[in-house]
C-alpha cells in the first residue's frame, strides 16, 4: 500500500495555497458587474444531490463549497490537482480504510449558521443512503457503496470510514457534484431556495426564463469573488444563443455548448472572441431496457450493437473531431481509454461495418424479422440538440436492420423522472462522466441497482471486477483490467457508447481569469475569481 498522508511538507504546501487565495494580490481585478450567460433549457431543480445533469450544476456550482475541489485553473482533473477548500488538510490512515480532514473554522452558510463536522455527516449520510429518506432521489449513491460510517469528533474534524481501501474517493469528493449542504436546511428547500457557503447566494429561478445569484458579502476567501452576479438566461433555441453571444447580449457562450462548425461560424462573426475546444467527457450512447419486450431478448441487443456506424455519427455530429471509444474517455485525453487495436476487437467495433450489418440482419432474419415485417419501436431522447440529432442518425441506421423507430423527443425534467423510472424502449442518450477514473464511471452506470444505470444492466461477477480494480493502486495493473471490464461491458451490451463529444466554450475577451477544463464539464464552475473588465 502506498503512503496515503498529508504531512509535514504537504501540510505546509496546503497552508500556503490557502493562505494564496487569502492574501495574492489581484492584479487588475475589477469588482463589480453581472455575469451574463444563456442556459440551453430548464434544469430540473437547483439541488446538485439530486439531479444528473450538467444543467444543474454548471449554474448552481457557484453556491456551494465542497471539502476539496479540482484546481479551477488546472485545465485536467487529476489527483494533484485537488485543493483543500472547506477542509483544510486531509490524512489516510495506514490501512487506507479511513479518511480525516480538519475543516475550516469561522466559515458561515448564506443564512449565518455556522458550518460545522454536522453539515458534512448530514450530507454523505443523506447521498449515501446510510440514513435513507433524506432526498427524494440520489443519483450518485453508486459513488459511496463503500463507504460505511462518517464520524465527527468536535465540530471541525471528519471521518470517512470506507470498508475497503479505495485510493480514488478523495477525488469523489473534489467534483462539482460532492458539494457539502446545511444540515439546518431541508431537502424540500434546497430544491426551491438553495442554501450554500459558496461564493454566489441564490437569488432567484425563474421557471423557463432565468437563473440568478449574487455576490457573498460574507463568503470565507476574503476578497472573492469579483463578481456582484451571475444571471443564465434560459434560451432552448441554439441559434438564438449564438446570435446573443455574437451580439454582446451575452458575456460567454454555454460552457458546452458550441459544436465544431459552430465554432467556426462564429470565429467569422466574431473573430475577437475566446474559444476553447475540448473533449468534455461526455459520451453519446444507446439505451436499451433490458427488461421490456422485444429487448430483453439478447440477441435483439446484440444485433443494435453490431448495426451502429460509429465512424458517420462522428463525422456527421463533430466532423470527425469526437473519438471513439468505449466506457472511459479515450486517449490521450483519458488516462484509462484503451488502445484502439484493443477497442477494434470488441462487440460492435469491427471497422468492417458491412460485416457486422450482416450479422446484425441475420439476427433479426433468425428471429423473424425482415424487409416485409419490420420491427416497430420509439426512440426516446431529451430535448436539446446533443441529444436530438444524434436520436435521428440512429434512427436512420436501425433502419438498415429492419427497426423502424418513431422519435420520441421530451424536455429535460421529464426526461430524466422517465429514465431514472426506467420509462422507455430505447433511447438515445447522453452520459457525463464527472471523474476521468473508472470508480465513477462503472459505479454509477454500471452497478447494479444505481440510480443512473439507465439499462438496468446487472452483472454480479463483474462487480467483484468493479472492486478489484477499485483497490489496485499499480496505475499499469489497474488500466488492464479496466480494459477487461471494457470488454464484457461491450460483450453484455450494457450501454453501446456511440462517441466521445467535443465542445467549445467562447467568452468575450473582457471575461478575465476563465479556465476550461479537458477532461470534465462538470467540475470547473465555481467562478469564484472570474471578472470582467468592462
């Protein structure tokens, strides 16, 4: 077992990073403005814990602190990014099995309560389902299956007690999803008026329209944030949105929101804008219940493996600038993607797509299917373009193994109550994955019983995987047998991914101090020392 503490040196590293966000000298910060940015559609609620989708919290990132967060400037996640914030030095013990930190005193909630060891047991007790009824849903209790017991001694000291080694979990806890909640508070408000010691109070939200926050007077960095708002206009349309950004109507752009001829239509416009390109680890893929006819049959799932023509979705969606791969982010971007030597030989990869076509007919021949009795299904998507158009490449390829597919095409409220009930045939959909780090990943797609495994995929034996995998801390070990796991996914048909997406984020050059995370579009929201100079 490697050395898992935060001592001497490193303690004192951490002392002067915090006492940097204290004390630097803001050179030519401006106080002062609203923050301006449209948002693609109506989230869900304003409550991170219990939603699942970059909607939710890219917004409403801003209220919030977590124990540890991803260096905002760093442009990859990786776990010497990770900085202290409302701890402020953490430790493992010997085993690996415990994890402490020592929390921050004098830091308040937007309300004036105090933040205290109470608010971060209340808060992993309720996500973890250890004191079960807390929150009407918890997409990410998949992350915490490990974790046993959080335990407090005094009010600024808390243990993680984990029943195995997991070397990972710190970075669980330094996603934009782990923010920590008042205990004081209730579900039912964080849904309607969240409560936060972050660095924006929520002001308002209004039903599709609008999204505001202001500054924190009282917020714990001194000096931060520069902002006095930053307000999301809610604007469904994605012309729309291009023309505000064009127009000066908005400050930045979605933060995921541009495509690659997008990107370059408004380099034409606007050529004095900032744009970032990057794969947002982000994956297109189908959905398949599992459970309802004519898909709980398994050649059915195998022949829509084998029918999808990776190579056109990426040309037609990114023109060519996505990647293909299986669950984990490809390389060089992802650390745990597998080589595409490897990915060629699973399930539905074959580069000879006439091939595998063939194949998947004569399945469906084999079942009784055929070019004079089709297969009649719906295809059902969420809303936006990221998901819309690529439901209707699907729907033109199933075509070709004789599955005629109606679109079925809902708003992102609706949508997510249909998947996480499992209320649907197939669907295309859209996984964000908030960690480059295979914990994150097949735990909450791929487990059984979370949440966010849409499939209702369950494969008990790959669990013990799951697990063995999770405690290897030989990176080089560890990789292959994600690359394992990669193929019986692949083999079970669990979730076929179609592409990694790419995605631009483009801001007006009076927006000062914004990064752009490679690797996540979930964790880099804070905006705490974002300003603008105008």
């Amino acid at each position: 077992m490697q050395a898992k503490r935060i001592t001497g040196l490193h303690v004192a590293t951490l002392v002067l990073a915090t006492l940097g966000w204290l004390t630097a000298p803001a050179v030519a910060q401006k106080y002062g403005g609203t923050f301006t940015l449209p948002h693609i559609d109506t989230p869900p609620s304003p409550s991170i814990h219990e939603e699942a989708t970059a909607s939710v919290v890219i917004p409403f990132m801003p209220l919030f602190n977590n124990l540890v967060l991803f260096d905002q400037h760093a442009p990859q996640n990786q776990m010497d990014t990770i900085k202290p914030e409302l701890a402020t030095s953490w430790k493992w013990s010997d085993d690996g099995t415990k994890l402490t930190f020592a929390l921050r005193e004098g830091v308040t909630f937007h309300d004036g309560k105090p933040f205290t060891s109470a608010d971060v047991k209340c808060t992993w007790d309720m996500v973890s389902g250890l004191v079960p009824g807390k929150i009407r849903k918890s997409p990410r209790q998949a992350w915490y299956n490990n974790l046993k017991e959080v335990s407090v001694n005094g009010p600024n000291e808390v243990t993680f007690i984990l029943g195995r080694p997991q070397p990972s979990f710190l970075s669980l806890l330094a996603a934009g999803w782990s923010p920590v909640y008042p205990c004081h508070v209730s579900s039912a408000q964080m849904r309607t008026k969240p409560i936060g010691t972050g660095p924006f109070k929520f002001v308002e939200y209004r039903l599709n329209e609008s999204m505001k926050m202001e500054r924190n007077p009282n917020y714990w960095k001194k000096g931060l944030p520069y902002l006095d708002a930053i307000e999301y206009r809610i604007v469904p349309n994605r012309g729309t949105r291009m023309l505000g950004l064009v127009a000066g109507k908005f400050d930045m752009s979605y933060p995921t929101d541009v495509s690659v001829p997008l990107l370059r239509d408004l380099k034409s416009q606007a050529p004095q804008l900032e744009c970032k390109m990057r794969r947002t680890n982000v994956s297109t893929n189908l959905i398949i219940n599992r459970d309802v006819p004519p898909f709980d049959n398994p050649d059915i799932r195998r022949a829509l493996a084998l029918a999808i023509d990776r190579k056109s979705f990426n040309d037609i969606q990114n023109e060519g600038e996505g990647a293909l791969g299986g669950a984990m982010l490809p390389a060089p971007d992802g650390v745990w993607g597998m080589p595409l030597a490897i990915q060629n030989t699973l399930l539905g990869y074959d580069p000879d797509l006439a091939k595998r076509r063939e194949e998947a007919r004569a399945i469906m021949r084999k079942l009784g299917y055929g070019p004079d009795k089709r297969l009649k299904t719906r295809i059902f998507t969420r809303d936006v373009p990221t998901f819309r158009d690529p439901a209707l490449i699907m729907n033109d390829q199933l075509k070709d193994i004789y599955i005629d597919a109606d679109l079925e095409v809902v708003d992102t409220p609706l949508y997510y109550n249909r998947v996480f009930k499992k209320d649907y045939s197939i669907g295309v959909n859209q996984t964000g994955s908030s960690l480059d780090d295979p914990d994150q990943n097949f735990y909450e797609n791929y487990a059984c019983g979370s949440l966010r495994n849409y499939t209702n995929y369950c494969n008990k034996d790959l669990e013990k995987d799951f697990e063995a995998q999770s405690v290897e801390t030989d990176i080089e070990k560890r990789r292959k047998m994600v690359w394992d796991i990669e193929r019986k996914l692949a083999e079970d048909v669990a979730r076929p991914i179609i592409f990694h997406g790419v995605g631009a984020a483009c801001w007006h050059p009076y927006v000062k101090n914004m990064s752009v995370m490679v690797n996540s579009i979930y964790n880099g929201w804070r905006w705490e020392d974002v300003w603008l100079d105008k």
